[in-house]
C-alpha cells in the first residue's frame, strides 16, 4: 500500500515493509522483539486466524499494542489498556541539522534507558536503537535530550523518544532535535510523522506550532491473550 493510507497502519506497514527483518511473524501477523518495541501488526482486514495467530505469537501473560483505529477484541484477548493518539506530519523541509548533536549509538543506550524512564516519551528499549537513527544533546558529558526514529513506512519515518531532561527543559532542545532527525529522514527521501498522545495539550501545542499537520486521530491499545 502506498501513500498516506499506510499510517492508519503504522505497526502493520513498518513490519511487513522497510522493518521486515526485525519482524517477528505467525502467518499475516508481526510484532518486533519485545526488546526493541513493544509492538504489534495486525493486518488491515484481521480475522479469527490472523487473532489466533496473534495469540500464537503472543503466548498467554504476554501483552502487546498497536496503534489504529477501533479494532472489536474476540473472546481471546482482553483490553490492559487504551488510549488516544494524535498522528502528525510534518511540512514540507522541515529539516535542519544541528551542529550540536551527537549521533548515538549502542555504547550510550544505558543513558537513553535511563533518559527516557525519567521523561516517559514513550517505550524504548534496550534494542529499539535497531529501528533508526538517533541523536542527542550532551552538557558535561551527560546526556540530556534524545530523539530518533522509530517506525519506518514506505514513505514515512516515525520520530519518536523525543525528551529532555527537566532540569534542561524550556531552552528549545526538543525542537532542534526534532528538525535534525527530520532532516535524515527528508535526506533519505520520506517525509517525517510522530504520535503524541491525545491528552498531552503542551506537546500538540508545540507540533502545531513547529507547523505540523494532524494525519489521523487513532488509538493506542494495549492486549493480551488469555
């Protein structure tokens, strides 16, 4: 599927597309490494084989989540949790780079772990640093502002694990992290998007502000089979 239709799908498109071979599959179904993301995909047309083998690749105990709209739950599974997404993409060359960021690499993913636990930008992990490119911001040595890329689509490249440490906040580091991964992204020839939550009024504020356009309003639902 090309276009814009592959982000009501972005778990589904990013697996079955550019991020294949970190994929995790049961017959139509894909989730990444529980290390590397904490996500599942689910084709657009789901049926009872593609939730058994949901389940499947799941085991029982074990929760995953994906990102579209309203999908009705079969008897298998049941709803941890869910909550609203707001999608956006970005304007036409957003991109900047920055001077002052650092490419990360695996030798700084114990400070990303510990960056992103105390800003909670949203899951990252020991391996999600295999999905893209990451950069960040350091004062004295320590890290103190991250973002990267996380799903890639055909023709998109998600910007995600965006944060910055509070003592640092207030000084613009989020926005200029966000124009250098998106310059990366517009170099390599997609266009950047990014999920915010539905109820975080100062990081839509900041989207709209950066000139970004709304692209879908979706969930974010987290299951489990029993």
């Amino acid at each position: 599927m090309a276009g814009a239709q592959v982000l009501l799908n972005p778990s589904y498109y990013a697996l079955t597309g550019p991020h294949a071979a970190l994929a995790e599959s049961r017959g139509r179904v894909h989730r990444y490494p529980p290390e590397v993301a904490p996500f599942l995909g689910l084709p657009d047309d789901v049926t009872e084989q593609d939730w058994a083998d949901a389940a499947e690749l799941l085991g029982v105990g074990h929760s995953a989540a994906y990102k579209r709209h309203d999908l009705p739950l079969p008897s298998s599974f049941k709803l941890v949790q869910k909550f609203g997404l707001v999608q956006f993409v970005a304007p036409d060359a957003f991109g900047e780079p920055d001077s002052e960021a650092v490419v990360l690499g695996p030798d700084d993913v114990p400070e990303m772990v510990a960056l992103t636990a105390l800003t909670e930008p949203g899951p990252f992990r020991t391996r999600t640093i295999e999905c893209g490119r990451y950069v960040g911001l350091r004062r004295d040595g320590e890290l103190i502002a991250m973002a990267g890329e996380r799903y890639k689509l055909p023709g998109y490249t998600e910007i995600s694990a965006v944060c910055t440490h509070p003592a640092y906040r207030g000084q613009g580091l989020a926005s200029r992290l966000i124009r250098d991964v998106a310059a990366g992204i517009e170099a390599a020839g997609d266009r950047p998007f990014l999920h915010t939550g539905a109820t975080n009024a100062s990081a839509i504020r900041l989207y709209e502000g950066l000139g970004w356009s709304v692209s879908n309003r979706m969930s974010v639902s987290i299951v489990e089979p029993v």
